[in-house]
C-alpha cells in the first residue's frame, strides 16, 4: 500500500471523545522529542501531516489518525519532558493514562518508542513495565528512533543495550529511521501482520 489517504478525525483529552467507529487502532507512546510525529509521518508517506517540532511536548492531546478508512495510528502526548510545570506534566499523564488503561477493544497494537543513541530512561522503564503488565490487551513493539544518527554497525549493539535494559527480546525491536527510511517497511510490515490486514 503506497498511497495512504489520511485525516485528523479526533483530538482528545478524554475517553468521552474518542472515535466510536471501532476500527483498529496503532498508539504512538514515548518520551517527548522521541519522534512521534516524525515516525507517523514516515509510515503513512508524508512530510507534515502530524505536526512535529524541534520543541518537545507540542502533541498535548490525543490525535486520532484515520488510514484509509482501515485504521487509525494514535500519537499519545510525550512523557518526561521536565520543561513544563508540574500541573502541566500531571494532565500530559492523566491524558494518557485514561488512554491506555481504558478498556478499549480496538487498541490491537502499542508502539513503544525509544531513541536507539541512548540507554532507556527511568520513564522508559516504567513505561515498559506497565506494558508488560496488559500484554494480555494488545500486543507491543519497540520502535528504536533515529537510527540514522548512529553508525550501522553500532545499531545492534544498541537493541541489545535496549533489551537488556527493557527486559524484552531483540525480534520486538525495531531500529528506525524517519529521515532515512530505515525500518519503516519492516515496522509496517509487522504492523500490518498484527492487524491481519
């Protein structure tokens, strides 16, 4: 699928505003200025359709993209992001937790991004233990970012760093690249398997 026909349908701050048409759904979760947008972009073949910025925590609700009518690719607001106030901080993460501890059906895969040129954060640690915790809801991949910002030959000496730190397996990681290119294909690949479309 080369052409993706894509549309903002929903901002949301609560489950009271989330689409209701039942489709499957791809959340985007990770730290602030991990590349969010940038990755959303890369997947569906376009430059600026989700808003990205060299200022993190611009994403501040919950945006609902529809592909193609098939499904919808969820950019979660980033986590860690110390530069705010700690009111601020506190409504990114009840916004994102009344997301992904909500019971819905349709989230069938979680993206968890984290950048391949560093260890995992504390709050990527957290993030991967909460994750592990409702395998049982929907399935989960790391998505390693900016994997053009290190050399090739370090790549997979990073995803074992990642690995190692997340406690998960090296085949649930996938380096990528928004610049580059690298990845995308793989990682669509596995998305589209997961949705058995």
């Amino acid at each position: 699928m080369e052409y993706y026909n894509v549309r903002i349908d929903v901002s949301a701050a609560s489950p009271s505003q989330y689409p209701a048409e039942g489709l499957p759904e791809v959340a985007f979760a990770g730290r602030s200025n991990v590349g969010k947008s940038s990755l959303i972009n890369a997947l569906i073949n376009r430059k600026n359709f989700a808003k990205t910025s060299s200022t993190p925590g611009l994403t501040r609700l919950i945006n609902f993209y529809n592909v193609n009518n098939m499904l919808y690719l969820v950019d979660l607001p980033g986590y860690g992001y110390a530069k705010v106030s700690k009111d601020e901080i506190k409504k990114w993460k009840n916004i994102i937790d009344s997301y992904l501890e909500y019971d819905r059906p349709q989230l069938k895969l979680l993206l968890h991004l984290v950048d391949i040129r560093h260890e995992p954060t504390e709050n990527d640690i957290l993030m991967s233990k909460w994750v592990k915790a409702n395998s049982h809801r929907f399935k989960t991949l790391v998505a390693a970012t900016k994997a053009d910002k290190i050399k090739k030959a370090q790549i997979n000496e990073q995803i074992k760093k990642i690995s190692n730190i997340l406690g998960i397996s090296c085949e649930d990681i996938i380096a990528v690249s928004a610049d580059s290119r690298l990845g995308i294909e793989q990682l669509r690949k596995r998305i589209f398997e997961v949705l058995d479309i």
